[in-house]
C-alpha cells in the first residue's frame, strides 16, 4: 500500500464458526484469502490490441480444461489491462470456477480469470494445495444464468485454514513426497496391470485358436490356476465376457455328446414348422438363401453343428416404425413403445419408454412384439444392442431403428441371443452395416449372416455354462469395486484429518 501497488481496502469480518468445515491445530487461524493474499481481476483487453506476431505479453483468457489453461494470441499492452505478475496463481472465476495453475510468466488475464499473490513469505505451493482442496466449495458460490461465475467478494471472503509459515513449508514438503510416491506407485501398477492385461490377452487368443482339446485345456488350465491374479482387474473381466461368448459360439466351451440329436434334425423340424405356417397364410414365402460358402466360416466346428443363414431359422425379421407425428403423438399411459435406448445386452431399460395410444398400436401391427421376440438395435451408436422381449410382458412395439427377430422355435431364442451378443456377430455388424450419417444394417445383409448352429440338447448346455460364466464376471466386478472401495477408506484411516 505504502509504494501504492495496493489500494486501500476494508477490513474483512471475522471467520464465523458456522463457516468452518473442520477444527485446524493450535498455532493455525481461519483466515479469509483477501486477508493473507492479494486478488486481481482479469479485465480483457481492447480486441483490436491483440497480434499474431508474439508482441507484448501472453494472454490468458480462462478457458480452461482440468486445470490447464490456453493460451491466444499476444497482445500489446497499450490499452486497460490486468497483469499477474510472475509466480502468482491463476483460477478460473467462470464457467468452470475453481481450476487453478501457476503463472509461468508475467501474463494478460481476461475476466475468466483472477491472480492471487500469497503475502508475507507464505508458501505458494501451500496455497496452490488449499485452493485445489477447496475447488468443489468455492465453485458451489457460483451464480448467473448464462454461465456461472464468482466476484472478487466472493474470493476475497473465503475462508481458509492458515498454518505457520514453517509448518507451510513442512506441508509443501510432504505433499510433494507423497505425490512423488503416488507417481510411483502409479507407475507400478500400471506396469502389473498391462502384463496382467498382456498375459490374460495371451491365453485367451490360445484357447480361441486351440486346435485340439488337449491344447484347449492347458491353456485353460492355465487360467484357473492363475485365476486370482488374472482377474484382479477389471479389464481382464471384461475380455473374459468376450472370451466365454466366443468359445461358447465356436463349440468349445462345453464338451460335445455323440448322443445328441444333430443340429441337421433340428433344421429339419425348423422347415416343418416353416412349411405349416406358410400352408396356414401366416408367413409369407421367401426366396431360398444361399448355401454359407467355406470362405464365409471364420472357423472350425464341431460334429453335429451346421453353418445356417440367420434368415433360415426366422419366421420374422424386420424393423419397427415410428408412428405418424412422432414424438407428438406419445401419451403417459398407453402401449410401450421401445427405442433403442431400451434395448441393451442385459435386459429392457424402461426408465425413459415412450409409450402410445392402443388405436395407433393397432394400427402398427408390423412392429408389434411378443414374447421370445429377439429385438436388435440396426442403427446409431447403440447398433447390434440385443435382448429377448420377456414372455408375458404388456403389449409393445418398436421403432425404425430396432428390428424384431422371431424365431419359428422357441427352442432356439436364447442360445441364439447368445450368438448375438458375441464378438463373431458383433464383427458382422460393423462390417456389414452401411450408412454416411449414421450406422445402419439393412434386413436383406441381417438375413444372409451366417450362423453356426449346435444340436438343441448341447445348446441348452451352452446357455447354463454362458449363465454360469457371466454371474461369476458380475461376481469379480462387485468383488474388484469392493476392493477398491475398502483400499480408499484405508488410506482416508492413514492420513489425520
């Protein structure tokens, strides 16, 4: 104040008790920031004043990103302008309020952003600390419409618990030893967590490639022995849900049985049941698919297995529709009509289900769904999202961008889902789907996927193993989260709060 750097300004009121989070040490005051720092405001400068030729200082105008700031273009310092000077510390007051950083330089701020310039000698990196400790509570003080900002009054009034200078630096100190071990830390686990990722990957690609069961099992061996560690991340989970739908799809995840009826009798029965709905005018006939050609089978399988068209064992496959006048014509009560933000992998998602009047329901017929009814999202983002509409579910239709599969047997619907969910169906998708804008699978391409088909008995055996597989991946998840959760209220026990 005395070389009027400052001006003079009034006295700020006591830290109220209400207004303090935590009880600090003896030897510590509650203090506000206007009282132990300096506060600038940005204020940008004249546009007309900014150059492309780094003149003048750097300007920073308070966009930021996670607490990085950006910078544009120099500018001259001719016209009204805000400077934070060398060593102060940077924080947005605008949308978002709270990121902080270190200024580097002398630079320009705009009215995104405010300086702080610790006095007396106190640490700067100990305010950097508190600030960011505090970023969720000073952003809570935002107000405006428009965006959300906070005013010099806000900043200068906040209070903070202030250390003696020595302890700052003891503070610091730490801190920075600790972030170092964190650093460390980090580092180590991310190299366990790769060769975790490395090895899993390694294993499950020989199991996939396997070319005898013999081989099979010694990779899978391999797995269960080393089960514990494997899947002590979650990423491991993961790709152990695509490795059992895969196996499951390639005939390797259950033994075969001589015993069983072969998938060619199924076929059989399938055609039976086409010839009788088509005698009866329920179906109409469609052209014959062509055979699956051996370039078209990625695989090997098993005896008793046949590659089919996904069209040949389909009594219906089409897309839904929307009704006329779309969103307008949904009602809070009436028949649901499902969108692919309904349909997912694990079931029908319901929260957000549009639904509409039983007069336009009737008048949509082609996209009424029943029970056993595979739906498939053929569009967006979502595309190749599955599920099977539950038996005895209400009334419901479907949109454009979903398409109802029904089966001619009920038999067939969840091993079929499987398959459908499985990366060799996925991969299909992606390659087959067509579109500039948005993805898109086309009912003519969805028919002709080929499929490998296993007798009915070893398909049921498939689906319970399926099941069994993917309760345990759910079971490694909650118990991973679980881990993770009680590592965090260990190391909150270990450090005084």
């Amino acid at each position: 104040m005395a070389e009027g750097k400052i001006k003079k300004s009034e006295a700020l009121p006591a830290v109220k008790e209400e207004e303090k989070p935590f009880v600090i040490p003896k030897g510590w005051e509650w203090v506000r920031l206007g009282e132990s720092t300096h506060v600038i405001m940005g204020q940008s400068p004249d546009s007309r004043t900014y150059n492309q030729i780094a003149v003048g200082l750097p300007f920073y105008q308070g966009k930021s990103d996670y607490g990085k700031l950006y910078p544009t273009p120099k500018v001259w310092c001719s016209s009204p302008v805000k400077i934070a000077p060398k060593n102060s510390i940077l924080i947005s007051v605008r949308a978002p309020i709270g990121p902080t950083n270190l200024c580097q330089e002398d630079s320009c701020i705009g009215r995104g952003l405010s300086a702080i310039i610790p006095l007396a000698d106190c640490s700067l990196f100990f305010y950097l600390y508190l600030l960011r400790k505090f970023e969720a509570k000073l952003a809570s003080y935002g107000t405006g419409s428009t965006f959300q900002a906070i005013t010099q009054k806000v900043l200068i009034n906040f209070p903070l618990p202030l250390p003696p200078l020595a302890e700052q630096k003891r503070i610091v100190d730490k801190i920075g030893e600790l972030f170092l071990l964190c650093d460390e830390l980090e580092t180590l686990k991310k190299s366990k967590d790769t060769k975790r990722k490395d090895l899993h990957q390694s294993v499950i690609t020989q199991m996939l490639e396997a070319d005898s069961q013999e081989s099979f099992q010694k990779h899978f061996q391999f797995l269960t022995t080393h089960f514990q560690e494997l899947y002590s991340v979650k990423e491991n989970v993961k790709e152990l849900r695509k490795a059992v739908l895969q196996l499951a799809v390639m005939g390797k995840l259950v033994p075969q049985d001589p015993n069983d009826q072969p998938a060619s009798e199924l076929l059989k029965e399938i055609q039976a049941e086409k010839a009788r709905l088509l005698a009866e005018g329920k179906i109409k006939k469609s052209e014959a698919l062509p055979v699956v050609k051996e370039e078209e089978k990625p695989f090997v399988i098993p005896k008793g297995w046949e590659w089919v068209r996904l069209g040949e064992v389909l009594q219906k496959f089409g897309a839904g529709s929307t009704p006329l006048g779309g969103k307008s014509v949904y009602t809070t009560d009436g028949i649901m009509f499902l969108r692919s933000q309904n349909v997912w992998n694990d079931g029908l998602y319901l929260d957000d289900v549009a639904r509409i009047s039983k007069s336009i329901h009737e008048k949509m017929k082609g996209t009424k769904v029943i029970g056993n009814d595979i739906l498939l999202n053929i569009t967006g983002a979502s595309i190749g999202r599955s599920t099977i509409f539950p038996l005895n579910f209400e009334e419901a239709n479907v949109s454009q961008h979903v398409a109802i599969l029904r089966t001619f047997t009920p038999s067939i619907v969840t091993y079929l889902h499987k398959l459908i969910i499985s990366d060799f169906f996925q991969n299909l998708v992606f390659k087959e789907q067509v579109g500039v804008s948005r993805e898109g699978l086309s009912m003519t391409k969805l028919s002709k996927f080929p499929l490998p088909l296993p007798p009915l008995a070893e398909q049921k055996r498939i689906v319970e193993k399926v099941d069994e597989f993917l309760a345990l991946c759910d079971e490694l998840e909650e118990r991973i989260g679980k881990a993770e959760e009680k590592r965090g209220e260990i190391l909150k026990g270990m450090v005084r709060v």
